[in-house]
C-alpha cells in the first residue's frame, strides 16, 4: 500500500508510517515495515492481511 503525503510539511513526514487497527487489542498498531519516500511524498508498507489501515505519524494517534 502507498498513500501519497503531499499535504504535509517534509520535516513531519519523516516520522509517518502506517497503522492497522487490531481488533483484538481495540488499539492501532505500527506496521514496523513502514518506508517513507520523502522524493515522492509517499509512505508504503506492504499489506499482510485484510484490515483497517491509515497513515500518520509514529507515536501519534491513527485512524483519526
């Protein structure tokens, strides 16, 4: 999955990685695999299942 980030500032999307929500634990969870390309205003990670998934900054809040 790639989700193109051009609306935010280079400085903070250094940071962004992608999230799924895990039912199980009712919590968004970093997907460790995350890869910003800051050339390309994007952030990707492979998928490995079915889920609900946003973007944002580690640390920060998902799914908002």
């Amino acid at each position: 999955m790639t989700a193109t980030c051009k609306d935010i500032d280079r400085d903070k999307l250094k940071d962004y990685v992608v999230w799924w929500f895990d039912p199980m634990q009712n919590k968004w969870v970093v997907l460790e695999n995350s890869k910003v390309d800051l050339d390309r205003s994007t952030v990707s990670a492979p998928l490995p299942h079915c889920s609900a998934y946003a973007v944002g900054p580690r640390g920060g809040k998902a799914g908002w």
